[in-house]
C-alpha cells in the first residue's frame, strides 16, 4: 500500500468511500506489467481526488446509490472507477462496457474510453480487481492462482493484454471508432488486487503490491472473516465462515484460509 493511500484510509470512515479511496491508489498488482501505469500516475489521481473524497466521506449518499446494484466484487470495484470518471473533472467518460458486435458475434467490450483533459488524448482502459494465493513462491506468476482454481494469474494478465486490450485494432471495430471520433491514442491496463503467500515467505512477486498469507489452519482470533466486498480495505466482518475465506485483523493484515481440496485442485 502506498504512504499517501494508508494514512488517508484511516481517516475516512465510511466503508464505500474507502474502497474508491483503495480502488484509485492502491498499487498495480503486479510490479511490471506492460500497458499497467506506474503507481506514481494513481499517487497523483489520489492527490487531485483527495479532498472530494473528504466531501464524500462526509455525505456518501450519490457514492452509495452508484455503487448499490453491484454485489460482485469484479463490478463493485468497475463501479468505484465509473464513479470517479464521471466525477472528476479531468476525465470525460466517453464509452462505458461498450459491447462490440460484428457479424452478429461480441468480440468484446471497451470497460472505458476516456478523454484525458491534461493529456489531451483519448484513452481506452481495461479494468481488473484480483486476489491470487501464490503455492511456489519460487514459479509465482504461473502457480498464481484464486480461491476458484480455474482463476489463474498468467491466463488472466494475457487475455487482458492480448484480447481486451487490443480490441480496438480488429480492422472493423478500428474503423467503427475512426468515424465516431473515439479512436484511443493510448491504452491501461488497470489491474490491482493482492497476492497471498505462504507463511514465512520472504519472495515475492512484486515487492511494492500489496499481499497477505495463505494456509490450511484458520488464523488467531484476532482476524475477522470478511465479506466479499470486504475483500479491498476490511472492516465489513461476515457471521458465515466459509471453507475457503479472507480475514483481516485491526493492523490491516491479511489471510486467506483454504482447504486441502484446494491444494489438490491447484495441482
């Protein structure tokens, strides 16, 4: 978690204004990825953002309406940015899940086209909110897997770069957005989230992401199991406990407590 992100998310107190708090600043997944912006480029949206995040704090209501219909975390993090965009004065949100059709078959879809006013370009984005356990800290990237273990990390990133985000170079699709105007000058891949390690690990994947510990054992009674939606920035504590489950304790640590069927699967 970055030095501007950990002080500022003890200060709010609302659990949906500190999850767009997280969703805008918390670090790139992954150390170096291609297309990914460095984390100083969401240091920076932070910064601009700050004090509207502080008028949100103190009146969510349109932050809560916005993000409501969204129960899985995939969207509820899609919706945190949706918001921003349309908040923000910089960015004018130009296509959003924008489904692109040919022949009667969808090829894809733009999460978002952006106009950048400091840029002065057209961007599209693709957007992506992941928690992987790491099983061989010594193969991370192609060990890296989810609570579900047909979520891998290495499918994930490659389908992102080489699918979503190439989908405005199909020859009809790039020519549907020259006539339209919205043709993307550059791309981002905007994917954060957190890897888990086994206890005691000291290599990891990407030294400045954020991360937690994995295991069989259910962790002290200090860690809380979370809800689904918890799964950014805590402090939304589930009564049911799963067989496969994220807790986080009052420092802001996190464990993910899986079974033995999990282990096999991954194999």
């Amino acid at each position: 978690m970055s030095d501007s992100l950990r002080p500022l998310l003890t200060q709010l107190t609302d659990p949906v204004v500190r999850d767009l708090a997280w969703a805008l600043a918390s670090p790139n997944l992954l150390q170096s990825s291609p297309l990914a912006p460095d984390n100083e480029w969401y240091r920076q949206l932070l910064a601009e953002y700050q004090s509207r995040l502080f008028e949100l704090d103190a009146a969510p209501e349109v932050l809560h309406a916005h993000c409501r219909p969204y129960r899985r975390l995939g969207l509820y993090f899609e919706a945190l940015w949706h918001f921003f965009l349309l908040d923000h004065s910089r960015f004018q949100l130009l296509a959003h899940n924008w489904q692109q059709v040919i022949d009667g078959t969808t090829l894809g879809a733009f999460d978002f086209i952006v106009w950048d006013q400091q840029s002065q370009r057209i961007e599209h984005w693709e957007l992506a909110v992941k928690f992987y356990l790491i099983s061989n800290p010594n193969d991370a990237y192609d060990q890296a897997c989810g609570i579900n273990t047909r979520d891998k990390l290495r499918h994930k990133v490659e389908h992102m770069l080489h699918h979503q985000l190439r989908l405005s170079q199909h020859p009809q699709i790039r020519e549907r957005l020259m006539l339209q105007k919205l043709m993307p000058q550059s791309t981002r891949l905007i994917m954060k989230g957190r890897l888990y390690y086994p206890p005691s690990c000291q290599q990891f994947l990407s030294d400045q992401g954020e991360r937690g510990h994995w295991g069989v054992e259910l962790p002290d009674a200090s860690f809380k199991p979370q809800q689904k939606l918890g799964w950014l920035t805590g402090g939304r504590h589930s009564e049911h406990q799963d067989r496969r489950q994220n807790f986080q304790d009052k420092k802001g640590n996190w464990y993910i407590k899986v079974d033995s069927e999990w282990l096999n699967e991954r194999k």
